[in-house]
C-alpha cells in the first residue's frame, strides 16, 4: 500500500480521505455504489491496494481501489513518452544564388527536405550580387522550383519576398498524414530532372 508521504498532493489518497462517505468503484472497474469511506479503506487494505479519490467534485465523491504506486509510474511513463515526442519548431536557413548550378540546387534541396521531414520550418535566402538584382524574375522562378520539388512534403508560408539584395521564401512542413507515400528514388529523380531545368536557364 502506498505512503502518505509519496503520495501526489493534488489527489487524496487511502486516510486523506475525509468525507463520511464515497461512491466505490473496485479494482477490476466494477461499481459498488455508496459506502462508508471507512468501509472503502477497509476494503481496499483487505485486497492489497489503495483508496484513490478519482472524482472529487461528485457528491459524493468518487473512489477507486487501485495500486495506486503503479498508478503513478505508469502516469509517469506516459508523461515521459510524450515528452520525447514533442519536438520545437526550428527555423533553419538556407542561401542560393541567383546562377546556381544543378549539383549545389540539389545538394540544398536535399538538406531543406530534411529539416523538413524533423519538421522544422525552411527559410530559403535568394542572394543577388551586383546586376543581379535587376532581375528578380530569375529569383522567383527558382523559388517557385523550389516550392514544386517540396510540395510534397512542406506548404509556402511566406514570399517570396525581395528586401533589398535578397529574395527569401519560408516553407513549412505538412503533416505527415498529408504528405504522399513516395518512394526516395522518384523523389531523387524527380528533383535531377528539375534542377537540370535550371542550370539551362539561368
């Protein structure tokens, strides 16, 4: 049976339990209605397990006969196990230029598909140098190539946006249930094939 001193003091526990009396659910689930708390204790202490108030607010309040130490460690677990899923939103960044060539196009599309795929947002930085930047034409076009080659698996959340000398695009990653079951070969093949496209027009 649990102690008092380990147990969580926002749930009343085994002798915490003070009101006359209690509506008694047993160990396996069943309901046995209304009983004297003493009566629950007893019960419980009989079986090998704790008293646990489940439902303070009913009138009267609600008990269950459980272990309530496993109780805690598996509530525990299960804390832990979301903890570890949750996961914070970065935003990770990555330049181009305006004349870049298709192995660099696809060496940086590759890395903006893995931030995505740890969700993590992609902030994608166009920068012009000198007569460049008289031709935000070409900048856009690359940034829509990009946006096509992850449409897949990340939506446009900003631009692009031309400040000054740099164009910038900000794509964010789609939930994994929306994204397509695609194979890595196609995904490679697909991006070859585009980023090509590129280098000729440039």
């Amino acid at each position: 049976m649990t102690t008092i001193g380990k147990q969580n003091k926002s749930v009343r526990v085994n002798e915490r339990i003070r009101v006359p009396q209690v509506r008694l659910i047993d160990e396996s689930g069943k309901m046995i209605g209304v009983v004297s708390t003493r009566q629950a204790l007893e019960m419980a202490r009989e079986r090998g397990y704790d008293l646990v108030e489940v439902s303070p607010g009913a009138d009267p309040p609600v008990c269950r006969i459980m272990d309530y130490g496993k109780y805690k460690y598996e509530q525990n677990k299960k804390a832990k196990r979301a903890k570890k899923k949750q996961h914070t939103m970065h935003v990770k960044e990555i330049k181009m230029r305006p004349k870049i060539e298709a192995h660099d196009y696809a060496f940086k599309l590759n890395h903006a598909r893995k931030f995505l795929e740890h969700n993590d947002k992609v902030k994608f930085h166009l920068i012009f140098r000198g007569r460049e930047v008289t031709h935000p034409d070409i900048g856009l076009r690359i940034l829509g190539k990009v946006a096509e080659d992850l449409a897949d698996i990340a939506n446009v959340e900003a631009g692009p946006k031309k400040e000054g000398m740099v164009m910038t695009m900000v794509l964010c990653p789609k939930p994994a249930a929306k994204r397509p079951k695609e194979k890595a070969t196609e995904v490679e093949d697909a991006t070859s094939q585009k980023s090509g496209a590129i280098e000729e027009k440039a």
